[in-house]
C-alpha cells in the first residue's frame, strides 16, 4: 500500500467490488506465466529423467536388446534370477561396498585435515588450496589414464618407491594384482576428489562464529579440545551433506574401471555400475542392464536414507 | 606489577606457541602439496620428453623436471595422430551450448518456482528435488535406450529427413542435460533471498512476469549463474561414459574420447601425455581465472544442504 502513495497506478484503486476479481485475474495471470516459464525444464524433465527411471523399471522385467526388430517382451523375474546366480555380479557388489568402505571415510576425512590446514591462519592458504584442488579440474578420464601409467610394472610409482628404499622395495603390479587393483584404484579416486570435499568443509567451517574460539581459547582450551568440543559439533549439516554425496558418488564407481582395469584381473575391481554398462553397452542386453541398474538404485536409496536417518539421530 | 610480568609472559608463550604452529602447518601443507602436485607435473613434464626419456627418468627427482631432450615433438604428433581441433570445437560447442540452455530453462523454472504463487508448487519443487539423489550411472542404460527410440531430423541439402533415433547427434548431446535438479535448485536459492518487493513494485509500473524475470531478478544474480555455469561446465567438458555410448562418427566426438586414439596401435606415453595436458590446460586456466567463483559455488552446493 505504502508503494501506491508513492507511485499512483493510472486507475484510481477504489477498494470493494472492483479490486475482488482484479487481484483473481492477476492469480490466474500468475499461474499462466508460471506455467510457461517451468514448462520446457519440466518437459525435458519428463522425457530425459522421468521415462528413463520408469523405464529402468519397466524394462528391468523384460528382455529388452538395445538394437533389435521385436519389441521387448514382458519375462518377469528372469533378469533377477540370473543377477542372483551370476559370480561376477556379487563380485560387483562386493567390491563397490569394499571400495565406498574405505574412500568415504578416508576422503572425509582427509579432506576436513586439509580443510582445517587450509583454513589456519598462516600465509600461503591460497596457494595450498589452489593446488589441493587442482586435481578436482582435471578429467577422471585423465587422471585415470596418468595414474595407469604411474602404477605400471616399472612406472613411477614403483621406481619412486625403490629409489625411497635404496632398492629395498619389491616393485608390485600395482594394477595386475588382484588384491592390489582396488587399493590402487582407491588412492587415485580419493586423490582426486579430496579437493572438492575440502572446499564443502571449508564453506561448513566458515560460518563457525569466530567468539566460539575466542571465548574457548579464554577457557583454556587446546587445539585438540577446540577442534572436538566447537568445530566438530559445528560441522553437523555439513557432515551430512558430505557423507551423503561421496557416498553416492562412491557406489558410482565406473571410469577409473573402465579406463584402468575393465574390471580385471580376475573380476577384483569390477563394479556394479561398471557390470551394468558392460551388460547394456557391450553385450547390448538393455533388460539385464537394466535389472543390474535397479538393484543400484536401491542400493543408493537405501544406503542414502540409512545415513540421513543416523545423522539425524546423532544430532 | 606482578600483574604485568604474568600478562607478558603469557603473550610470549604465545607467539612461540604461534610460532611453531605456523612452521608445523605450513610443513604438512608443504608434504601435501607434493602429493597432490607432483602427478600433475609429471603428465606436463613427461609431454615434453621422447618415451625413451620418460622412462630412464622414472626412478629420480628428473621425472619431475624439465631436463634432456625437450621439445615440442609430442604435441606435434597429437595434432597428425587426432583431429584435434575438431574434437575441439565439437566440445566447446556441446558443454557451451549445454551450459548456456541449462542457465536460461532451469532459472526460468525456478522463477516459476520461487516468486510466482499457483497451486502445486510446493510438489513440483519437492519431486524435483528428489531426483537429486539418482546418480546419471543408474539412468543411462534406460536412456540409451529411450534416446534410441527418439525421432529426429537430419538436413539433408535444403530437405530435412526424418530419421529414428537420436545415437551419434550433437543433439544427444546436449539436451538431456540441459534440465538439471541441482543447478534448478541453486537457482531456485537464489531468488528465494532476493527481496518480493522489487516485484511488486516492478508490476506497478506495468512490468510483466517475464520483464521482471529478464531485467529484474536475473541482473541481480551473478553469482548464481556464475555458480550454475561452473558446475555444469566441468561435467559436460569431463563427459565420459555417455558420448562412449551414443557417438560413433569421429566428427562429432568430444576431447575426452579422443584419448582412445592413442591406445590403438603403438602407444606412445609422451602422446598421451601430450594430450592429457592439451585438454587439461583450457580447464585449469578457467579455474585459475575465476578461482574466486568456482570454490564460492562449490561451497555454496554444500552449505544449505
């Protein structure tokens, strides 16, 4: 009202009758905009997120191929019965739960020590976040493909280590050992990805009122009991956020597979996701696939939910 | 006076506690920095030097510096072994195009969302939330799919054609990744803190819905689209697995798979590295240039989450 003092509207606002369906006009003049501003993102929504998702179910249940003449057929459990008995699937599965085991709580945690380091009032802070991030811009295509290279029989990697060791280092094919591949694969994804993770702890740490510390230094308070009593419960969203996404991000394990190992040696570093593409991919067997990507889906939303509902316990 | 001695002493246990706190942070950050570092020098070093050199420099600190034979030969041979400016501008082309698309739909519907009131809208945000957690991987094979199933138009001279099937297109692309939940929801952020009344006083003076989206609310959000671009830049210049899938002819293939070319015939590392660092370069030097911006949207993704 104030605003129509200051800026008359050409016709006189009488009040009664007439503002009623004025302001109803104007709704509905609302609702048309609204209607045409959202419909192209919801329309490809529909045909680019919407139909896949359903279609992941749909298809999962029949024997759907990615390029032939007859139309998928309905073949009820089939896909899942094979899944159960497949090896090679419950390899998957066990080695995308090894790998989210040990990467999320190693990426955490490294990251909230760079965080804190970077964080530190102590010159230099842009140039050392500048470089821990660095990898997070490089490709995983490429950083995959480097990191093959340094892991080779004689690649840096080994060399670096015999040269530490005056010789007394066994070199190890790093990728050609079964009990290695996943380890290796492990140290290069949290190598890359740890900046980014920092970056969130960073922004967390951040809105931390800085009288906390004060009035804790006051108390006496050591570095150590500083970081447990007022940064640690400080940090509980960002915990969340963070746990949740390198989780999903973790189960999601395909191009380090696909460019390092193709899953080898002896199915050690095959994955669901990567079992899932070569199915549906290479194999052109899009039901299968399809069946494979499901199971993934629960997986995540179980995983996701099981996570949110402990951090929501906790705090 | 007894007062004064205590308070110096403890302003000089201070310092030197200040002191060796600073040299132990900044020796842990200097070990880091060679962990995260020395991969990426070694790929830009190595790119440098003929294969033989790389690997009688693997077990010393030369691996690491720019020493022997150095030249250009590697670049050189990328350029004869790929069509590299193609790939190029196919990526250029498709992560700009994707970026620019994905700004203009995704903040229209978060307008839509954030300052237009019609019913359902509370449902429509929440659904679109909720497909946050569906990681790509899980949709891409029903995509493939579907995409297959898709009709498009190819020109053929002046007549279009009409053909099944959008595999081995620009088009497959870019479009499915132009709407995005997450950039919508940055967006959707944004406008929500920017105050109502710029509206209201923008519809006195006659402004339609859309005015005020164009020449109100998206002046004032810099930041946000700055944040929306980085996020989807990087993972459509990284695009991997998806242009693996649907793209066969080599002019419309992205830098990314372009790498295969190397793995072909005889492997030379010195190549990929060469290449590596051709398509790294473009993305480091953006990040360098507006540091500022990127670490501000990837810490904005986390805060609120």
């Amino acid at each position: 009202m104030a605003s129509t003092t200051l800026n008359p509207p050409p016709a006189p606002v009488s009040g009664g009758p007439r503002s009623a369906p004025r302001r109803t006009r104007a709704r509905a003049g609302e609702a048309t905009a609204a209607a045409w501003m959202i419909s192209p993102a919801l329309a490809l929504f529909l045909v680019f997120l919407i139909v896949p998702i359903v279609l992941a179910f749909a298809l999962a249940f029949t024997n759907a191929r990615l390029i032939s003449p007859n139309p998928p057929e309905f073949t009820g459990l089939d896909n899942f019965a094979l899944l159960v008995t497949d090896p090679v699937f419950w390899a998957s599965v066990r080695n995308t739960f090894y790998f989210a085991v040990v990467v999320v709580p190693v990426q955490a945690g490294l990251a909230l020590l760079l965080a804190v380091l970077v964080n530190a009032k102590v010159r230099g802070t842009r140039f050392f976040r500048t470089v821990y991030f660095l990898p997070v811009v490089t490709s995983m295509v490429v950083v995959s493909l480097l990191w093959r290279f340094m892991y080779e029989d004689d690649g840096l990697i080994n060399k670096l280590l015999q040269a530490l060791t005056l010789g007394r280092f066994t070199p190890v094919d790093w990728l050609n050992d079964p009990d290695w591949a996943l380890p290796a694969i492990m140290l290069m994804s949290v190598w890359q990805g740890v900046g980014f993770t920092m970056i969130i702890w960073l922004a967390g740490l951040q809105t931390i009122p800085a009288e906390l510390y004060e009035a804790s230094e006051l108390d006496g308070a050591g570095t150590w009991q500083q970081f447990r009593y007022v940064t640690w419960p400080g940090l509980l969203q960002t915990r969340t956020f963070i746990l949740v996404t390198i989780t999903i991000a973790a189960f999601s394990l395909f191009t380090q597979i696909s460019v390092m190992t193709q899953g080898g040696p002896l199915d050690s570093t095959t994955t669901v996701v990567y079992q899932a593409v070569r199915s549906g991919y290479e194999q052109l067997q899009t039901g299968y696939a399809s069946a494979i990507s499901l199971v993934f889906f629960l997986m995540v939303l179980t995983v996701s939910l099981v996570q949110r509902r402990l951090s929501r316990e906790r705090g | 006076m007894s007062a004064m001695t205590s308070s110096s002493t403890h302003t000089h246990t201070h310092t030197r506690r200040g002191r060796t706190h600073a040299v132990l942070v900044t020796a842990v950050r200097s070990v880091l920095v060679l962990f995260f570092a020395l991969p990426i020098v070694f790929m830009l070093m190595s790119s440098l030097k003929p294969d033989q050199q790389i690997f009688a420099d693997l077990g010393s600190w030369r691996a690491f510096l720019p020493v022997g034979e150095i030249s250009a030969a590697n670049y050189a041979g990328v350029f004869d072994r790929v069509p590299f400016a193609r790939f190029l501008l196919n990526s250029v082309v498709i992560s700009g195009l994707t970026v620019a698309l994905g700004i203009l739909v995704n903040s229209m519907a978060a307008f839509a969302l954030a300052r237009l009131r019609w019913r359902g809208r509370g449902l429509v945000l929440g659904l679109v939330l909720a497909t946050l957690i569906v990681p790509f991987e899980t949709l891409a094979l029903p995509l493939l799919w579907w995409v297959n199933k898709l009709p498009s138009f190819e020109a053929d001279g002046f007549t279009l054609a009409f053909k099944q099937g959008w595999l081995d297109t620009y088009q497959v692309q870019i479009v499915p990744f132009v709407a995005n939940a997450f950039a919508l929801y940055l967006f959707y952020q944004y406008f929500d803190s920017i105050p109502r009344e710029l509206d209201e006083a923008a519809r006195i003076d006659g402004a339609g819905w859309f005015a005020i989206y164009r020449r109100v609310v998206m002046p004032l959000s810099g930041p946000a689209i700055a944040t929306v671009a980085i996020l989807t830049f990087l993972p459509a210049w990284n695009s991997y697995l998806w242009p693996l899938m649907v793209v066969q002819s080599e002019e419309l293939r992205p830098v990314m798979i372009g790498l295969q070319y190397f793995f072909q015939l005889d492997t030379s590392w010195g190549q990929v590295m060469a290449y590596s660092s051709l398509i790294t370069i473009p993305v480091v030097a953006l990040f360098l240039a507006f540091q500022r911006s990127f670490i501000n949207s990837i810490a904005s993704s986390g805060v609120k989450g």
